[in-house]
C-alpha cells in the first residue's frame, strides 16, 4: 500500500536563524537547517544540545525567542501545532487508554470532522501499514511495548502531515525490539514518502536510519550530512569523538594542495586536503582516524600512502568477532584498535612493540573542541 496523497504534501521545510532562550540559558543558538522534501533527518546530540528544543519549535510547542521557521514559502513561525500540518509522536506514545486501537489511530481524523465511515476506513489501512492488521478492538495496555510504538505511529500518519517530529520513540524499548523497529520505521517513511525529523543520542540509531544526520552541541550545529560523510570526514573534535570512537593527536597543521601535514612532535603525520578547512593552515587542530582504519605490523609501512605511528600494546580483548587493541603511542597517547577476526591474523600481546599503519586518505584533520562538554537545559532535552 502507498499513501500517493501524502506524497503530495510534499514541502522543504526551513529554520533561518532560529535561536531559543530559557532565561538566560540559550538551548539553541541562531540555528539555519533546510530539511528537504521526503527526507528522513535525525537531530543527533547529548543531553542538553538543544535537538529536542530545536523538534519543540518545529512542532509549534515552543515559540522561538528570534528567528523564523517556513513550510515551502508559508511561515509558521507564530502558528500553533494544529495549524501546522505536523504530527509529532513522543517518547510516552501518548495513547488513550480507554479508546481501541482503532479509535486512537482515527482519533486525529475524527477532529478533522471527517466522516466515521471515512475514519474507520483510513485507520485501517494504517493497521495494514504497521502489522497491526487484527488487533483495532484491542486497547493499548493489551500491546507490548513495540505494539503500542506502532499504533502511535500509524496515528500520527494517517493525518498525512507534511512533517512527522519522532522524539526518542524507541527510548522505552530494549535493544533487540530497537533494531527491530529501526527496521520497520524504515520501511514505514519510504513506504509512506513523508518527511521525517528523527530525535535521538543513539549514533548507531540515526547512522542507521537517516539520509542525513545534523549533529548538534551546545545548540549549535557541528556536522551535517549523510552518515559516511558525517562518519568519515568529521569537522571538529566534537563530532569526531561522538559519533563513533576516533583516535585524535594534537598538532600544528601545514595544509598543501592535495596532500597536507600535521607535525605532532614525535611523528608527522599526512591527510587528504580536499576535506580539512583551510582557514586551519598554521594552526593548532587535532589529526585523527577511526580504529577499524587501522592495522598492526612489526615493521613500519613502506608506503607513500600509509601512515605509519610506533607504539607498545598496553591491553589485548578478544571479543569473538575480533580483537580490541589499546596501543600507548611514541608520545604516550592511547590509540585504540579494531582487528577483525578473519582467522589466520597475528594475535598480538600486551608489552609487543608495533606499528599502527593505515592509509592516509583515512585521516582526518578537524578544529579541536574548546569545551566537549554539552550545557545542561532544563527543559528535558534529550
């Protein structure tokens, strides 16, 4: 089944210089973000960051102290949520207890005087959509956890709004219906081509699901893009550290054309150019890469496109699917390494004297971070 009528109300949607202030806490600051038409978007962050803030003025829950927010070319700025063509489901699914599952999935439409018969028969074809089929004279509290997920969905999209706002719906369930539901949610927003504004601090969650990630601190944006890019060729130290684990030096950067270096004292170290900003050349940054980049040798590399850094093995994890490495460099920092169980590869021991190598197209270089620590806001931002 394809909702062709929800295709229709297909819209960018836009954020222009959009900041929001508790007193004088400022959960987000002068934000712009265009969300494209049909996209699926995760607003990725720890506590604090100002994502859950950022869903709340999309919603029309929270008024933006400055700045503007557009649907297409209307401005829904000042507009209350029902007047915004937005459903929003919440971390608590927010059903109604004493209504069936079929009346809580009509219940939106209901409101929009749309006629019973009309209602019972959308709801339906919702109950289809999510595996549900069977189950509309139930009430919520005789569904699991992943059950009543759906039904919260199913509700939200049988309005067919043009943006579905999702804060942490997943929250509540354990770790095997998670992945489970991140499949089916999937499914869900390319089956229904509505666009998705996906709330989460879970970074496999939106590496999994998104087309695009807007990676956020301190109610700013840090990293923005599809996940290999935002993964791969991170911007700054925060976003380097959050998604995902990196291994980062401190060092002096002198950015060439195609090829630049960064001095770290004990070792100089190479990067691809075409991603580092060029208003770092001279300055102070850290040079990173990712542990599944890298591999262990006796021996130093050869190569002209390897990076190659001595160090000692301080711990050895076997961990079945392969073997976790911390590695003290030259200079005394900690560097972690990803070796997968391929069978027949050297397992090397605490105390061995190694080389860490891997290829220079696989470094990063980005701004250090002032202060990794996110603000804390009293609004129960997640």
């Amino acid at each position: 089944m394809t909702m062709t009528t929800g295709r229709q109300n297909l819209t960018r949607v836009r954020l222009e210089g959009v900041t929001k202030s508790f007193g004088d806490m400022v959960a987000v600051d002068n934000l712009s973000l265009t969300i494209e038409p049909g996209e699926f978007i995760s607003l990725l962050g720890p506590s604090g960051c100002g994502k859950t803030t950022t869903l709340r003025m999309l919603g029309g829950f929270e008024d933006p102290t400055s700045g503007s927010i557009y649907f297409g070319d209307r401005n829904v700025t000042d507009l209350p949520p029902h007047k915004r063509d937005v459903n929003t489901v919440f971390q608590s699914y927010a059903l109604f207890p004493h209504l069936s599952v079929l009346e809580n999935i009509a219940f939106g439409l209901r409101r929009k005087k749309v006629s019973k018969e009309e209602a019972r028969r959308r709801a339906g074809e919702m109950l289809d959509l999510v595996d549900l089929a069977g189950r509309g004279d139930r009430r919520p509290a005789q569904l699991s956890g992943g059950q009543q997920q759906r039904v919260a969905l199913a509700r939200a999209l049988v309005n067919q709004p043009t943006l579905l706002l999702l804060d942490e719906p997943m929250s509540a369930l354990d770790a095997k219906l998670r992945k489970h539901m991140q499949i089916e949610l999937q499914r869900l927003q390319a089956q229904v081509g509505i666009t998705f504004l996906y709330v989460t601090h879970d970074q496999e969650e939106a590496m999994t699901m998104s087309d695009r990630i807007v990676v956020m601190n301190q109610g700013h944006i840090e990293g923005l893009g599809s996940p290999a890019t935002v993964y791969e060729h991170p911007t700054t130290e925060f976003v380097a550290s959050f998604l995902g684990a990196s291994n980062l030096l401190a060092g002096v950067l002198d950015r060439g054309e195609t090829q630049s270096q960064v001095n770290c004292g004990a070792v100089v170290l190479r990067a691809p150019s075409d991603h580092i900003d060029a208003g770092l050349n001279g300055r102070a940054v850290k040079v990173g890469v990712r542990p599944e980049k890298i591999r262990i040798s006796e021996t130093a590399s050869a190569s002209g496109d390897e990076n190659s850094l001595p160090g000692r093995v301080m711990v050895s994890t076997f961990t079945g699917v392969g073997v976790s490495y911390i590695v003290e460099t030259v200079g005394g920092e900690e560097f972690t390494v990803y070796s997968q169980n391929l069978g027949g590869e050297p397992t090397w021991r605490v105390g061995d004297d190694v080389h860490m190598i891997w290829p220079v197209r696989h470094t990063f270089v980005v701004a250090p971070s002032e202060n990794n620590n996110s603000q804390e806001v009293e609004d129960n931002d997640n």
